[in-house]
C-alpha cells in the first residue's frame, strides 16, 4: 500500500519513481520487525542513534549484503569513526568540526560513504542543522577542503507547520549547490515532498507502526 501511495504521488507530481528511495526508519524497531520488511522488499534503512545500530545491524547485514544503511540522527564528532564504519550515507552533516572528523575517518578507513548536509530549515533553536545562510559555505568546505562526497541535503520542517515552504527552501538550496540529492518526507506528507523534489523519504510510522517509546 505505501508503494502504491509513494507510486502514485511520483506519476501526480511528474517524478521518475526510479529516482524516489524509500528509507525504512528501523530507530527502536527490533531485528525480527527489521527481517521481515527486508522480506518484504525494503532495501534501504535509517536509524538515529550510532549505538542501537551497531547493536542490530551487523549480524542483519551479515546475511543481508545488499541492504544500504543510512545515519539520520544528529551525529557527534566523536561518534564519527563509527558512523563511517557501518554507514552507506550520512544524512548528519552540520559542522565544519564534523566535516573534519568524517574526513579523518574516510580517509583512515578508506571508505567514501554519501554525505548529505542536514539543513535547519526551520531556524528553530532546539534542532541540529547548519541554517540555510550557512549552506553555501560548509558545502564548499566540506567538498573543497575535505574532499568529501557531498551529494545532498537533508531537513525536517517544523512540526505543526506546513511543509512544503520548508521543502521548497531545500530544494532552491540544493539546485544553488549543484547537489543531486533531497532527502524530505516522512510519514506524514512525504507525498508533499515528492512533489517537491524528494528523492529520499524516510518513513518509519507507516511501515513500522507507532512506537511504544519516542525519543
């Protein structure tokens, strides 16, 4: 049914439905429930905190090869090395001090994980993300200066607002940047999203169902 919905809003909108990924928020959700919707062809993930996911996805992944991991929480400079270790993407870019830690990493590691810049699109004072003035400058440093594979942005548009301004922002910040990649949308207006551009939607509520405990 969600595929059907996320089909759907691609031919309403005129989006290439190749180019939309669906992202299977798994952050609190167990092994078994992760199992199943990879049986049930999800093929790309997120999770929000680097701990639960070393805790999960290893032995998933062990017998899950094809299945592409992405970070979407707020990632701190000392959970790097971490982060490049399990992550395929990044979706948590927010600092310079950060792009300089992933760089470190990606370099003694010899990976080259996407990066996606987590724009506070909001300007809201209790949310991670660089401000949208800010855009600019840590996408040339962190592409320039780090050498890293920056290949999108990334928000969440405030709660109890209308999402589509929020969205419309990005993606005029991700055309100004040259970057190819929008990852917006969730559960509840990632349809919005699509219509706007998304080419990464990250639903949990709607595959997964409610929580038991939120974070």
């Amino acid at each position: 049914m969600l595929n059907n919905r996320l089909k759907k809003a691609c031919e309403l909108y005129g989006q290439e439905s190749s180019r939309v990924n669906l992202i299977a928020v798994s952050k609190m959700i167990s092994s078994e429930k992760i199992c199943e919707a990879i049986n049930a062809g999800c093929k790309i993930f997120g999770e929000n905190y680097v701990k639960e996911a070393k805790e999960k996805w290893p032995e998933i992944l062990a017998k899950n090869s094809q299945i592409k991991l992405h970070f979407i929480g707020h990632l701190q400079s000392n959970k790097a090395a971490e982060a490049v270790e399990l992550f395929d993407c990044i979706q948590a870019l927010d600092s310079k001090k950060l792009a300089m830690a992933l760089k470190k990493e990606i370099q003694k590691q010899r990976k080259n994980p996407e990066i996606f810049i987590q724009v506070n699109v909001g300007e809201e004072e209790q949310k991670g993300g660089v401000v949208p003035g800010e855009v600019e400058n840590l996408v040339r440093f962190s592409r320039d200066e780090c050498g890293l594979n920056v290949t999108g942005l990334m928000c969440v548009p405030p709660a109890n607002e209308l999402a589509s301004p929020y969205f419309a922002l990005l993606t005029k910040l991700a055309k100004k940047n040259n970057l190819k990649n929008l990852s917006m949308g969730m559960s509840s207006d990632f349809e919005e999203a699509v219509a706007l551009g998304s080419t990464h939607v990250r639903i949990g509520t709607a595959i997964f169902g409610k929580r038991l405990i939120s974070n």
